[in-house]
C-alpha cells in the first residue's frame, strides 16, 4: 500500500510538472499581449486606422477568386524566368552591375507588386469611389509635366517622370471614373450629350500621350473606356462615330506624325527595310520562326544576343518562341486566356455595377494588351511599344499590374454566396 500511495504521490507531481508551460511560450504569450495592447491603443486614438483595420479584417476573411490568384503567380513566375533568360546578354555586355541586373530589379518590384496586391485585395473595392476624379485630375497633371524638361525622353518618346510613366496611372484612373460614372447614372450611357462628355474625357487623355508619343497606351485607354460603356449598355450604332472619329485621327497621324508614317510604312512591308526601319520585326518573325515546334531549349536563343532590340521588354515574346517553341508558347498563351476568362467570370458574378465595370476594365485592359502585343511581335501591327503584361521589363508597369489584380481579387472577395455557388 505504501508504494502504490508513493507511485501516485510521484504521478501527481510528474503530471503538474508537465503542466506547466515552458519559459519560451509564456514569453511568447506575453508578446502577443503586449502588441494586442499597443495596437488597441493606437485603434482607441485614430479615427481613420481603426476603420482601415476594421476593413482589413472584415475583407481578409473573405474568400478571394484561388484560380484567379494562382495563374497570376504562374504567370509572373514564369515571366521572370523568360525575362532571366531575354535580359541575360544585354545586362552582361552592357551593365556594369552584372548579368543578372535586370532580373534582380524585376524580381524586387514583383515582391513589391505581389505585397501590394494582397494589400489592395482586402481594401473594400467601392471605396475608390471618392478618388476616381482625383485621380484623373492627377493623371492629367503628370502627363503635363512629363512633357517638360522634367521628363526623361528615351527611344524618341518622353513619356517617364522620374522614373515611372503617367501613363500607368491615366490608364487606372480612367477605368474607376468611367465605372464611377457609368454606375452612378446608368441612363447616361444612352445619350448623345453624356456620351460626348464620356468621349472628352478620353480625347483630353489621348491628346496629351500623342505629345509623347505614346500611341500603345492611348489605343488601350480607349479601347477599356468604351468596353465598360458598352458593358453599361451603350448602343452599337453609338460607335459608329467614334470609329470614324478614331480612323479620322489614324489618318491625321499617318500624314502628320512622322514616326506613325513611318511605322505603318514598314509594317506593310518590313523586308523592304530589312536593315533599317523594319530589322526589328523582321528579327522577331526570325526568332518565331526559328524556334519550331518544341524550340530550342531555355536559355538557348540565338536573336537575343544583340540581334533582336528589346528582347527583354516588347519583343520578349519572340524569344519565348524561340526557346520554347510552338507548344511552349502555346501554354502560356493558354494561361493567359483562362485569365482573362476569371477576370470576365468576377466581372459577370460580382455584388455591384460599379464592381462588374471595374472588373471588365481591369481585364479588358490585360486582354487588349496582351493581344496587342502578340500582333506587334507577329508582325499583325504596326510597333507601338505596348509590353506584355507580368512578362516585360519595366517596374511601374509591373506594380500597377498587381494593384490592379489586387483589385480584381477584392471584386472577387465581395461576390453575393449565390453568385458563388
């Protein structure tokens, strides 16, 4: 009897022992208490933080569109690794910092990027509202100064401003205002007055890009505009004058900008100025042409050791052909359609008419330039300089890329349960 009392004597002393939690977790313990408590105190003091965090934490539980957000990441990676490839004899012939210079300044705004889209993901889409005008009023602003000596002119066009391109932020700006507009008085769409005013705001814009020049991001300003009047409910015949008004200006162009005269010359015959004004394409149909059914291996290419221009920013497309071949490019022209296919699927489901023409513009703006730019590298259009989006080299455009998807996932996030299921 006294070694049975004394076992459980000693049981009831090894079981309090290891109740008892260890020094590393009460410590820990202790730390998320104390962050509770600043973080309490700093909510208790500011008005405005304690409705941002209360939005974070409503939206960051929500659901947000999972093929949407895992073609993206497919995308962006494989685009670094096209871009690795593209860049590398560039940046080894010609940058003192390395061969690898552009991938790592790519590879720090996709974090950038990919940190900022999750940001925007739980920031409740309709509060964008109020900033739209803002917006656009800022746009117009920096692509006035752009013009001035404070722009930085590359390639016979000045379209950066330390740095980053105004472009970027016309191109969102005119998508919240439009949605913004087009939601708030649906009837707008129907008339003839409301529609001119519509058709100011976007000229204003193309105006002052073709100073730049700037050709690529005006074209797709104002395909994405009237996308989401079309979508609000625009009649058909209503384009009838604008696309007489849009070949109006082409024709203007072609007569009084030299660089449209000239593009459009090579780009009905670019082998007449193989060796000049049409080398670039003709290297591209080269590459595309020399990479076969199953290319010729990554990091293989031949074009992009200082034969094609740009093999890293417009024309990178051309060396993914070459090293990947017909099937390669294939499947990733196939990611990209059931991208835009999600975008299209938020923008149909979505829980408002200022999200569902949000979402439109949003993609309708990845899916005109990604088309854009396969006809410039096929040799189906003129060269305008629009990149590929979340595969060509250029910082400002890859973060707002992201916002934008950041956007489009919140849309997601918000969608009413019957629409989901």
């Amino acid at each position: 009897m006294a070694f049975a009392s004394g076992k459980k004597r000693g049981t009831r002393a090894v079981s309090r022992t290891a109740s008892r939690p260890p020094q590393k977790q009460t410590n820990r313990r202790r730390k998320k208490a104390r962050k509770a408590q600043r973080l309490q105190a700093l909510l208790s003091k500011n008005l405005y933080t304690r409705r941002v965090y209360g939005w974070y934490e409503q939206e960051k539980e929500k659901r947000a569109d999972a093929p949407l957000l895992l073609v993206t990441v497919m995308l962006l990676a494989i685009g670094l690794i096209a871009l690795l490839s593209a860049s590398y004899p560039k940046a080894y012939y010609s940058s003192s910092t390395g061969p690898f210079y552009y991938f790592i300044r790519q590879t720090m705004f996709a974090a950038v990027g990919l940190a900022l889209m999750y940001v925007v993901s739980c920031i409740p889409y309709w509060k964008y509202k109020r900033w739209a005008l803002h917006l656009y009023v800022l746009s117009i602003i920096l692509l006035i100064v752009v013009l001035t000596p404070l722009g930085t002119s590359l390639n016979n066009s000045q379209r950066w401003l330390f740095g980053f391109q105004p472009s970027e932020i016309a191109k969102l700006a005119v998508m919240l205002l439009f949605a913004k507009l087009a939601a708030k008085n649906p009837k707008s769409v129907h008339r003839v007055k409301d529609l001119m005013f519509y058709a100011l705001l976007v000229a204003l814009l193309i105006g002052l890009l073709a100073l730049e020049p700037h050709m690529s991001a005006a074209m797709i300003i104002t395909v994405v505009a009237f996308s989401i009047l079309f979508v609000a409910g625009m009649k058909v015949w209503f384009l009838v004058p604008l696309t007489g008004a849009g070949i109006a200006i082409i024709v203007l162009a072609y007569f009084n900008l030299s660089h449209v005269h000239s593009r459009l010359k090579v780009f009905l015959d670019p082998f007449s100025d193989a060796r000049n004004k049409g080398y670039q394409i003709v290297q591209s149909l080269i590459a595309i042409g020399s990479g076969g059914p199953f290319g010729l291996g990554l990091g293989q290419s031949r074009q992009k050791f200082l034969y094609l221009p740009e093999p890293f920013n417009d024309f990178i497309f051309s060396v993914v052909c070459e090293e990947l071949g017909f099937i390669g490019a294939t499947l990733i022209l196939g990611l990209f359609a059931f991208f835009v296919y999600r975008g299209f699927s938020i923008a149909r489901r979505a829980g408002s008419r200022f999200g569902a023409f949000l979402a439109t513009g949003i993609t309708m703006q990845f899916a005109f330039q990604i088309l854009l730019n396969l006809a410039v590298v096929t040799g189906l259009f003129p060269v305008t300089g629009a990149s590929l989006p979340m595969f060509s080299y250029g910082g400002t455009a890859l973060v707002m890329q992201m916002l934008e998807i950041g956007i489009l996932l919140n849309i997601s996030r918000n969608i009413p349960p019957s629409k989901k299921q």
